[in-house]
C-alpha cells in the first residue's frame, strides 16, 4: 500500500526583516549573509503568534471537511514548546474543530521532530489505511541579537497530512538514522535564546548526512543517481548545499547539474524565511515542489538533522497530482508584499516577552495577519483567537 504525504501547507508571519540592512547595521559584508551562508529575509514573529497559532494558521490553509473527519492523530514537532506539561497539539484540536477522539501529542527532539511525526504518521496509516495524521514542525528560531547565530533565525509553521494513495509524495519503506547524545545546540528549561557550537554543530551535521546516506545506499542498493532531487534539513541554506557537495563526487557531470538546478529550487522559500527548525525540512520540500518541472515518479531525497543528536535519511517518489495543491503564484505575491522591518524594530520586537510570572497580558492582535492568533494570557492560561 502507498503512504506519504497527500498535502502541505505553510504560514509564517509577515514581517521580516532584509539581511542587507542586518549586515550594515551589525557592521558585516553583506555578501556573508548572502553568500556564505545563503539567506536573504528573515521572518521576525510578533508576540501574537507563538507555535500553536502559526500551526493552525499553516493547517487551516490545507484543511478540508474529509480531513477533518478522518484525521485520527496530531503529531506537532517543536522545540519551541508554550508548556512543559500541555502539549502543543491539544490547543489544534479545539481551534480546528477536530473531534475530541483524536490523539494529540507534541515530539520534541531539536530540528528533527517533524520528521519523527512523518514516519510515525506512516506507520500508523499503513496500519489504519483509512485515516489520516495530521503532522506539525512549528518553530521560532532564536539565537540572540549580535551572536554568530543571527542570521540564521527565523519562524514558521508547516503542517502535512499524512494518508494512504497521497497526492504528493509516496514514502519509500526504507530509512537510514543516526543519533548520539552530544552538544552541539541546546536550550535549557527558561531560556529564550539557544545555546550553540557553530561550528561543530555544522560539522556534526555534514558527518550525520554522511554516515545516514552510505547507510541508506547500502540498505537500498540505490546510489545517488537514483536520485532526482536532494533536499536536506535547512537552518542556513548553505548548509544544505555544502551536505550536497559532499555527495556530488559520486555522480557524472549531467546528474551534478540535475541535483544543483533541483537544490536550487529546493531553497528559494528558505532563503526568504530563514529557520524554521522543525520545519526547516519541510519548506524546503515546499519550495522544490512549487519551483520544479519534475515528473511524476521522480524519487527525492530528504535529510533531517536535529541537533543533540539525530539524523535521518528516507526517500519519496513524486505522484501525478503533486502540482495540483500547491500555489506558487500566491506563495511568490506574499513573499513580495510583507512588511519590511527596520532593524531597531525588529530589535524591539525581540526584546519584548510576556510577564515573567505568567500575569495577565494581551498581545496586539490588531496589526497580525494570521488567521489565528495568540491574544495573550488570562488567569495563567494562553489565549488563542480566530479573527
Ligand atoms: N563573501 C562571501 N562569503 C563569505 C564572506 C564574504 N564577504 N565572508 C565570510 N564568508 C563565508 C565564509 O567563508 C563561510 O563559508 P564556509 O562555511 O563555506 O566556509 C561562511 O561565510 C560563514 O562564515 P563564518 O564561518 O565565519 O561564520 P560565523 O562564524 O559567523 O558563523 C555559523 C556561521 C556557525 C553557521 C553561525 O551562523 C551559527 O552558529 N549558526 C547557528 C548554528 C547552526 O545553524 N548550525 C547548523 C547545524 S545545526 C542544525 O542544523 C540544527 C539547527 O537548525 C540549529
């Protein structure tokens, strides 16, 4: 039986800022940003959205009745959690309106925990071929304003609904993971920004795809020429391209091209929006998928890595429909009109956080684009809104 993914949606909020103005602000060259390590924007997330709201708001843009009605789970990946007890997925049931019979777990593990929820979700529907899972990687990247870190921020939300006969991507059985407890990036219990090894944390990530793909070839008997695209978990998307040019050794020189006009496509979203962690992946699969002219029956690649930790590589082949959900031209006319921040604002959205103990406080709810938003807490609980 074929499951995969049947569709995709993403939201992020609308303000951003450019890294050209980071750049000469921070005292940069901006071909750094740009360059070397190949981001353009970042979003910058206003204190009305938070995971939940930027999940449902990427949900809602995907949702149909029938989904609605067969969706058996919730598996919301983030490392950007709003409760150490509640999980985050609990608050989309009642915002989607889903039935009170559905499972709703949240999956933490850094960048990676989207991608737990996509294998999880496919193992359940091959189970349950008649449901479907709804899978989250919702995330706010945050390193701190003037760290090395920076530049690689970001947020966002996308959510996939995972079924038997998907319209987008059949998941291959196979898949190859590695994990091993390290510290490269962590954030500890109460802290906002994350802690990070830069350097060994790219290091670590170019040896996890490494040792994941050989593996996967050797389950496999695939090489990289089975391969018509690669796409890789993305918190700067030259880390992406240097995973890439670790592999492309391997293949004859039209296939090189192939793989790069492919990765190409893979990071145009990316580029724009910046790190989305959980999602990070999954935006980049978005992007190929609006930007490429592949056919049907093309087998992808895809890379997680999330950081503490864990890699995996696994494979889907391109189905018939996969155009037919997506919408490049509005995807391209949003990413054109967002609001541009100036870096002293952006820098006052950054400082801003709720009360430390959890008192009474509404965001401004009125500038937010989204569909749903963070109003704020009352009594100690959060608030969610449609508007
Ligand atoms: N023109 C063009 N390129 C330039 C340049 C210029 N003027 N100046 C510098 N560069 C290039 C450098 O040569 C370098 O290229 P290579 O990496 O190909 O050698 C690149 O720009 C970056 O320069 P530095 O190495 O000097 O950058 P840095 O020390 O300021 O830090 C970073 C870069 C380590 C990625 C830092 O941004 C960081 O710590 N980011 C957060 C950690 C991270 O994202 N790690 C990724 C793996 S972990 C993960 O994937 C999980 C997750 O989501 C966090």
């Amino acid at each position: 039986m074929k499951v995969g993914i049947d569709k995709i949606g993403f939201y992020a909020p609308n303000t951003y800022i450019d890294l050209i103005d980071l750049a000469k602000e921070r005292g940069v060259d901006p071909n750094k940003f740009l360059i070397g390590i190949g981001q353009e924007r970042q979003t910058v997330v206003p204190l009305s959205q938070d995971v939940v709201s930027m999940a449902a708001n990427a949900a809602t843009s995907i949702f149909s009745e029938s989904d609605r009605d067969t969706i058996d789970m919730i598996l919301f990946g983030t490392e950007t959690g709003v409760d150490n007890s509640k999980s985050a997925a609990i608050y989309l049931q009642q915002l989607l309106g889903l039935r009170k019979n559905v499972r709703t777990v949240e999956l933490k593990q850094a960048c990676y925990g989207a991608t737990a929820g996509v294998l999880l979700a496919r193992d359940y529907v091959t189970v349950h071929p008649d449901r479907k899972v709804l899978v989250i990687g919702s995330d706010i990247a945050r390193y701190g304003l003037k760290t090395a870190g920076e530049v690689t921020q970001g947020g966002g939300a996308v959510a996939m609904i995972i079924s038997a006969e998907p319209s987008i991507l059949v998941l291959e059985a196979e898949t190859s993971h590695i994990s091993e407890d390290i510290m490269d990036f962590w954030r500890p219990i109460n802290r906002r920004e994350a802690l990070v090894d830069g350097k060994y944390s790219t290091n670590v990530y170019l040896d996890f795809f490494q040792t994941a793909f050989e593996s996967y070839k050797k389950q496999t008997d695939r090489e990289l020429s089975d391969f018509d695209a690669m796409t890789f978990h993305l918190p700067f998307t030259k880390m992406g391209l240097k995973g890439l040019r670790t592999v492309l050794n391997q293949v004859d020189e039209n296939k090189q091209k192939q793989l790069m006009t492919e990765f190409e496509n893979s990071r145009v979203y990316n580029k724009q929006i910046g790190n989305l962690y959980t999602g990070s992946l999954y935006l980049s699969l978005l992007s190929l998928l609006s930007e490429t002219k592949l056919d049907a029956g093309s087998r992808i690649g895809l890379f997680s890595y999330g950081s503490g930790a864990e890699g995996e590589f696994y494979s889907g082949i391109l189905q018939e429909a996969y155009k037919r959900q997506l919408n490049p031209e509005q995807m391209a006319h949003w990413l054109d009109n967002r609001t541009r921040l100036t870096i002293s604002e952006y820098e006052t959205i950054f400082n801003q956080s709720l009360p430390a103990d959890n008192g009474d406080f509404e965001t401004d709810i009125n500038k937010d684009d989204g569909v749903f938003v963070f109003a704020g807490i009352k009594d100690k609980k959060r608030i969610y809104r449609k508007k």
